[in-house]
C-alpha cells in the first residue's frame, strides 16, 4: 500500500529546515503532501499564494512531494486525504511540550494517523521561520538557511515596508 504523510505547518516562508524534514520523511513514505495553513486569523508575513509558490519553487526537484492548502483540523485533512502519517519536525525540548499535546490530541481525535517526529540537521536545530523574518527585518543576511529565492522575496518585502512607496 502507498504511504502517505501530510506535512503542516505555516511556512511563513520556507527554510532548510523544512526542507531537510521533507527529505527525511521521503525515505518513509511514498508521499508527502507539504499542506499550508490557511488560518485566516493569523497573521502571516506573506500571503497564502506567495507562500505556495515559495515552495513550490524550493521543492520542485523533489518528486512525490505535492503542495497544498488546507484550513480547519489537521486531522480533518489527514482523514479526507486519506493519509497515514502527520509529519513534524522536532528542534529543541522548547518544541517537545507543544507537539506532544499536539500528536496526542490528534490521535485522539483521528487515530488511524501516526505522528512522525524527525529531527534535521544539526545546523538547522535552531532555525525557524519566525526567526529568519526577525534577522532579515533587521538588515541581517540568511544565506544559507532558506532557498535563494525566498532570501530574494523576504529582502524584497522587508525593502517595501521599510521604505513605502510614496505617492
Ligand atoms: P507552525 O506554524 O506549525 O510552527 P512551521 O511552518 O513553522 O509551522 O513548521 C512546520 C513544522 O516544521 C513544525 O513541525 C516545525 O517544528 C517544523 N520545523 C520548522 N522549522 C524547522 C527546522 N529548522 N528544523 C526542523 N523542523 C522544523
């Protein structure tokens, strides 16, 4: 049987990080859907459409990896795409007590999908999303640690709201 694994997550936007998870996982399962958050109260530095496309341009050398959107419970979307696995990246013990209650509430709720926790590279066990827009609002260089074109996109938008246009 073909296995399945939905990955969410905000990806606001994408890094290594998520991408080196996403490798990972590809040596469990046959598939793995990289499923977006649409959430629309909360925030997000770079809207839906943008989001996606950062990843699909970062994924597209990556075959049985397709991008989606989903809104609602995880879970609620793990059932309708009739997937095994829910796959999560783990960095710190910082992001242990959140994605405990996180696997456990799931299971709770939809137990046919198992959790998957993997853990990336040691150089990117401290990166996150949240950081990297900190970094780059601040004039600081993330080469390295998102693709290329999304370093182009976060300079770019942080240049707009830095310096609006005028009129
Ligand atoms: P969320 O809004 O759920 O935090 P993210 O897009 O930031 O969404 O993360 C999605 C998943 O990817 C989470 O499981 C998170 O722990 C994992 N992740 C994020 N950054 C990294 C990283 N640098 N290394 C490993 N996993 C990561």
């Amino acid at each position: 049987m073909q296995k399945t694994a939905i990955y969410p997550g905000s990806f606001d936007p994408v890094t290594n990080g998520h991408l080196d998870i996403v490798e990972r996982g590809l040596k469990l399962f046959d598939k793995i859907i990289v499923a977006i958050l649409t959430n629309p109260g909360k925030k997000f530095l770079f809207p839906l459409e943008e989001r996606r496309a950062m990843l699909e341009e970062s994924m597209k050398d990556f075959s049985n990896v397709e991008i989606d959107t989903f809104d609602g419970l995880t879970v609620d979307y793990a059932s309708q795409r009739k997937a095994q696995g829910i796959l999560r990246g783990l960095r710190a013990l910082s992001d242990f007590e959140y994605e405990f209650q996180m696997a456990l509430m799931n299971r709770h709720l939809y137990p046919p999908a198992e959790t998957v926790f993997l853990t990336p590279k040691e150089e990117y066990t401290y990166l996150s999303s949240r950081l990297v827009r900190e970094v780059v609002a601040l004039g600081g260089d993330v080469t390295g640690l998102v693709p290329e074109a999304v370093r182009a996109r976060l300079e770019a938008r942080f240049r707009k709201l830095t310096h609006p246009p005028t009129r």
